[in-house]
C-alpha cells in the first residue's frame, strides 16, 4: 500500500506512522521551572544525535511544560525508562496542571544531580545530566511553522547503576530499557546480538564471498 500524508488515505481506523518509527527509545526527562517546579514526563520522539559530545534531542508536539521549564533554567535529565519502572513512567505522561511534582505522584524518589540542578529519578538505572543547547522550531518545506520543537541538549554527566556493568560493558538488556511503537504498544529490549561493523570496504566484499561461498 502507500498512502499521502497531505491525504493521510491509507484506509486504517488508526495513522500507523508511528508503528513505523518503531521502536523509539523514550527519555523521561526531568525538569526545573525559574521558581523551582519539578517537572517528570517521557518523550519518545528522542535520540541520541551525537557522541562526542554526547547530545541528546526530544521533540515537544506542541509547546509542553517540560520545554518551558527547560527554557527557563537551561538544564534537563534524561531518565531510562524501564520495564520495572513503566507504570510509573505511563503515569507521568498524564496532563498534571503545571506546578504539580510528577516524580512525587508516581512514588519515585529525587537524587540530586551533580552538575544540573533538576533531581534524576533514582530508581532508574541510567541518567544524563543536560546543558540546553537550543531548541529548533519545526517548519514544513514551505517554511510555514507548526506549534512543534525539538529540544536540544549536551550531555555534561552520566550516572550509571554499576550492577550493570559486566566485564567492562553496560549490559543494556540487562537494564531492561522499554521503547514506544504505535498505538499504545511498548517493546522491551531484553536481548540483544553482536555484530562488528567493517573497518574497509574490502573486508565487507570478503564477508560477502564467505558468505556466498
Ligand atoms: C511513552 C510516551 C512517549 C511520549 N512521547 C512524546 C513526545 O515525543 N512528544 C510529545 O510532545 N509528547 C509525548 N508524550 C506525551 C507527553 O508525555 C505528555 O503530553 C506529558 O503530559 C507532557 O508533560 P509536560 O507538559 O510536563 O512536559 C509521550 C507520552 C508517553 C506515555
């Protein structure tokens, strides 16, 4: 099938765009308002777009609190969201009034960061401390603008949970990270596989012939 997304024709009871991008990891990111709110609400449409620095992106629908917030004090954290910790996560995306602690609704508990001032949440095994970078106002291709940002920042700290590092490595499966699909379905990661990318062309053409041969 193909369907226009000015049409948006493809005939389905629901837009299956995002089970396509699918899985997205999801930051659960915490923020601080000028006046000291807390703020805690995940974001799938989030990445990792660089390593060194390391740089992370979320893109707001609409202008949210979480952006707000993030404009105001500049910092942000990005919280692994967990299959342990999914309820609690699906609970802080509710549309609380502005002001109101989801980290405090959902039961979790507020580390301090060392280099930001917004808490990570503790029960998550990952953190990463953010510095605002810019936020990019999205357009379409006639420059017309939508009520829609992506939020970036610069990774300046990481906190680990050393139980899942193994032999050097921070097992990720172990952690057991959940991602978003369409609708309201989730994936997991709870395994994961090995591959070494090449290091030349000419070692990917032996590959091949191994492998044909
Ligand atoms: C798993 C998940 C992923 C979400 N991803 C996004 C997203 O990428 N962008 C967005 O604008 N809203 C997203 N939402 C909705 C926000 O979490 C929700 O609007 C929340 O109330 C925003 O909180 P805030 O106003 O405190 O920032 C997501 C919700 C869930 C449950």
């Amino acid at each position: 099938m193909f369907y226009s997304t000015d049409k948006n024709d493809h005939g389905l009871p629901h837009d299956p765009f995002k089970a396509i991008i699918a899985p997205r990891p999801i930051g659960w990111i915490t923020s601080m308002s000028a006046s000291g709110a807390i703020n805690l609400a995940p974001y799938s449409f989030f990445n990792g777009v660089r390593s060194k620095p390391p740089m992370v992106m979320f893109a707001s629908e609409t202008r949210k609190d979480s952006q707000t917030f993030i404009e105001e004090t500049k910092e942000f954290v990005c919280n692994l969201a967990t299959w342990d910790l999914r309820e609690q996560m699906n609970q802080t995306s509710a549309p609380y009034p502005r002001g109101v602690n989801e980290l405090e609704e959902a039961g979790l508990t507020a580390a301090p960061c060392r280099l930001v001032k917004p808490p990570r949440v503790a029960e998550a095994p990952c953190a990463l401390e953010c510095k605002y970078v810019q936020t990019v106002p999205l357009q379409d291709h006639h420059g017309h603008l939508f009520d829609g940002f992506i939020i970036i920042g610069l990774v300046v700290g990481v906190h680990i949970d050393e139980r899942y590092i193994r032999n050097g490595l921070l097992d990720s499966a172990a952690m057991k990270p959940i991602a978003r699909g369409g609708y309201h379905d989730y994936s997991v990661l709870d395994q994961s596989f090995t591959m070494r990318r090449p290091t030349s062309v000419a070692e990917t053409k032996a590959l091949a012939e191994t492998k044909a041969g």
